[in-house]
C-alpha cells in the first residue's frame, strides 16, 4: 500500500482537508497514475455540498492528466511511462451500452467505496468520488478510464480534456448532431457552456447565442464562437433569441448550468422540431416543468445526455487535434492554477462564476 496525500471531504459543505491515506496497487484491468494536474469540475462541488449524495469520506476529483506508474497484469494499450488523459468514464466493454458504443452508460456496477483502491491512514474504506478520486497526488483507475496523449501536451490543458471540453464539445456534435447552418442556444457561458460554443462553431452552426447573467460572460463566449450574446435578467431572452435566429427560434438549446428553473424556461427558445439537451445537473432534489402539450404540438424534445456521449478512445484524440491546428482554445479555458494545498481556494473561485476551470497543479 502507498502513502498518498489527498484533498477529502469528510462532511458535505465543509473545507476539504489534505491528509495522507493509503492506495493499494492496481489489479488486473487497472492502472496508477502519478496525477500531475487535476481542473475543479462544478460536480465535485455539487458532490462535496451533498447534492449528489453519496457515501464518506470522499475523495472528488475526476478531470486528471498524468503519467502511467503502474499497469495491471491485464493491461493493454496503455504501459508505464505513458502520459494520460484520466477521465470518469468507466466501461467494462460487454454490457449493451458498451457494445453499442455508449461507454458513458456503462451498466455494469462499480463499488468505488467497499472496494476502491483508496482507505484511510487507519485502514477504513474512502470512497473514490466518479470513479476517479483524482485530488490527490496519484489515482488507481480502470484501464478504460484513461487515453494516451502525446507527451509534450500541456498537462494542465490536457485535464480539461477529462470532462468540461468533452461534455460541452460532445453535447453538441455527439447527442444534437448539430449540422452547418443551424442556430443554436447555449445557457451558461461557464466552462462547460464554453465547450458547447467552440462544439457549435467547429459544427458550423450560422448562429450560436450565448445566454449569461453579466455582459462580462457574454463577451468571454464571443471569444469562443459566440455570434450573439443575450441577458438572462432580460424580461424575455427567449424573444430577443427568436429575433436574432430570424423568428424562428433554436435547432438546439444547450442547458449547461445546473439550476432546475432555468430548465423551465428553456423551451421557450427552441423552434419547431428543436430539441433542449441537458448538460448542466441541478441538485437531486430539484424539479423541472415544462408543458407536454406545447411540446409534442412542436414536435419539440428534452434530451439527456452523459459526458456528452463521450468515447475516449475516438473523441479525445480528435479534440487533441483540433487543439493542435488551433481550432480549438484549451489553454484559455484556464482562468487559475493552485497548489493541492490550496484545493478550497480554488473551489470557492469556482463557485464565486468568475473562473472559466481553475486546475490544481502537482507536477
């Protein structure tokens, strides 16, 4: 067993501690990764606040890049010394979601609380929050968690890669299959909002309206492909959005923030036939409503979706390209860096809406 130090959560809605706990090595279809930078995802708060539930001591975390220290015996494609994207996106690849190429609704379970890699100094069970625990100096993951990548890339622009690029990027491209010409909403000018703007720019969307609380949100999503940008504290966004798509309203509304009655509203911006697709998790204990009538009327839809309908191993290295032809901005995404140490700084940054993702930093 190693000796890790580890940002945990002990009491949900209090300061994360940094503390030593104990990491076995990986077994069969598992690998350690030595974790060089890990970026704040607004679910490892909403996790660490109780919203999400789950069992504790808990250690969040689950946008990681690093290097491959360990492999287990049934390892393959991946060796030591590899430098990685770790991801939360664990698939056993036989279920029917793996085997029809939906990874991210893998079916089969996984206790990452009674048998995770991860304990207490003393021994006790700690869970790895999203299969992943990656506030800490190393991980144990499943093999198909993690993507190789080059090893000259930026590893903190590459952790970005783990979550907020690929769900915002692949809402867009992977479960709207937005086409050229279209128009497009995006609630939420966040990091994952951002995402799902440079998704639709790189999709050739004709109208891409970002819709914010601040005009200082709105100018950083034109940066990104915005067209147009439209105040959420207006009186009616949806009709100053209608007007700018031509009266005809949205191919797709992208809710990327996670507040239940934002998603009331969110059908107002869509036109017939268009869809709302849910990026952003308000708290379990939120609610929704919309009008069926008014919706099957307009062959209208509300799709779900789940890491943007990520698979890794064909996404990630796309994206990677992308990044590397200058189409698509990873390194503006990242608004602070912080230490381990300071991991409830750069969480109530975070919180405060004014960071694009802040990334802690190890190596």
């Amino acid at each position: 067993m190693d000796t890790i130090k580890a940002a945990v959560c002990h009491e949900f809605g209090q300061p994360l501690v940094i503390e030593d706990i104990t990491m076995r090595p990986p077994e069969a279809e598992e690998i350690e990764v030595e974790v060089h930078a890990v970026a704040v995802c607004q679910s490892d708060i909403s996790f660490a606040d109780g919203g999400f539930g789950g069992p504790l001591p808990a250690v969040y975390g689950h946008e990681a890049a690093g290097k491959v220290t360990k492999v287990g015996p049934g390892v393959k494609g991946v060796s030591e010394g590899d430098t990685v994207v770790v991801t939360l996106i664990r698939a056993c690849g036989h279920c029917p979601s793996c085997q029809t190429a939906r990874p991210v609704t893998c079916e089969t379970p996984y206790d990452g609380y009674n048998n995770g890699p991860i304990k207490t100094a003393e021994g006790a069970p700690v869970y790895q929050g999203l299969e992943t625990g990656a506030f800490a100096e190393k991980v144990v993951v499943h093999h198909s968690q993690a993507v190789k990548v080059r090893d000259d890339l930026p590893m903190d622009s590459a952790a970005l890669l783990a979550c907020g690029v690929i769900t915002g990027i692949g809402s867009v491209v992977n479960v709207a299959n937005v086409r050229p010409g279209q128009t497009v909403v995006i609630i939420g000018a966040g990091g994952v909002g951002l995402n799902a703007i440079q998704g639709a720019r790189i999709a050739g969307a004709a109208k891409i309206i970002a819709v914010d609380m601040t005009e200082e949100k709105l100018a950083m999503a034109k940066e990104f492909g915005a067209t147009h940008g439209v105040l959420a504290t207006d009186e009616k966004p949806w009709s100053q959005a209608k007007k700018i798509g031509g009266g005809r309203g949205a191919d797709a509304v992208f809710v990327t923030v996670g507040a239940a009655p934002v998603y009331d509203a969110a059908p107002r911006y869509l036109a017939p036939g268009g869809d709302v697709i849910m990026v952003g998790l308000p708290h379990a204990t939120e609610k929704a409503k919309y009008s069926p009538l008014a919706m099957g009327n307009a062959a209208q839809g509300i799709q779900g979706t789940m890491m943007g309908n990520t698979v890794i191993s064909r996404d990630i290295p796309w994206m990677v390209d992308m990044y590397d032809q200058g189409r698509l901005k990873l390194d503006e995404l990242i608004s602070n860096r912080f230490k381990l140490e300071e991991i409830n700084e750069a969480i109530a940054s975070t919180k405060s809406g004014s960071a694009k993702r802040n990334v802690i930093v190890l190596k």
